[in-house]
C-alpha cells in the first residue's frame, strides 16, 4: 500500500512539473545538471570502472545464476 501512495504522489507531482512553465523550467533545470554531473570526466571514470568489472564479474557468477534459476523454475510451476 505504501509504494501505491508514493507512486501517485510522484505521479501527480510529475504531472504538476509538465504541465506548469515553471515546472517545465525546473525540470529543464535538472537535465541540464544531470547532463554535465555526466559529462564530467570523473564520473565517465567511474562508470567506465564499473562496466569493466561488471563484464570480469558476469562470467563468473553467471553459471550458478543460472543454475540456481533452473533449480527454482520446476517449484514455480
């Protein structure tokens, strides 16, 4: 029930930032933060470390992944 609350309250608050000017403005505010936090090379460092080790980790956990997802799907049925 809690999460249903907070779904239509940012529901409604985002539909309150499009449709006002100045919501349109905070809004464009943001993206144009969140844009350059982006483009800034520190951060494009860090998700380039991240997506690396990703890329080491999957291959080694993605058998027992997997096996386990085999072993749970014959109880889902």
């Amino acid at each position: 029930m809690r999460g249903k609350t907070l779904l239509l309250i940012g529901a409604i608050t985002g539909a309150i930032f499009a449709t006002t000017p100045q919501g349109r403005k905070v809004v464009g505010d943001i993206k144009n933060k969140v844009a350059g936090a982006w483009g800034r090379p520190d951060v494009q460092r860090t998700v380039s470390g991240i997506q690396d080790r990703v890329r080491d980790t999957v291959p080694v956990v993605g058998g027992p992944l997997a096996d386990a997802m085999d072993k749970v799907k014959p109880a889902a049925n």
